[in-house]
C-alpha cells in the first residue's frame, strides 16, 4: 500500500467514525425534542413502569397463593 492509499483508508475509518457519533448525536437530540415536545416516555419511565407493573405481577401471585421461588 502506498501512503496515499493508507491515507483514503484513515479518512474512510474517520468519515465511519464520526458518522457513528454523529448518528449517536442524532438518536439523542431526536429523544429530547420527542420527549420535551411531544410527550415521549423516557426511557426511565419506561423502566420504572417495568418494574412497577413486575412487582403488581409478583404481588398479585403471592395473595392468590403461588410462590414463584419455591420451585
């Protein structure tokens, strides 16, 4: 490989690069402008939702009689 073609490779591995952030970047802002304007959950709220509906799940279990770590 020549020094010119070793330098097209560095500048390719760098346009990737900072497309992959650039793109990360993106992903981020969109999530800030759909949760601040148009009312998107985050996605901390959809954990805690997670969890919160996992603990209604395994407490309704409990006061119906199954024990699911008795197994």
């Amino acid at each position: 490989m020549t020094v010119f073609e070793e330098l097209a490779l560095l500048d390719l591995v760098s346009i990737l690069l900072y497309g992959a952030i650039g793109f990360l970047a993106l992903g981020f802002w969109l999530w800030i402008a759909g949760s601040r304007l148009l009312g998107w959950p985050s996605p901390r709220d959809v954990v805690q939702e997670h969890d919160a509906a996992l603990d209604r799940d395994t407490t309704l279990d409990r006061d119906a009689g199954f024990d699911r770590d008795a197994e």
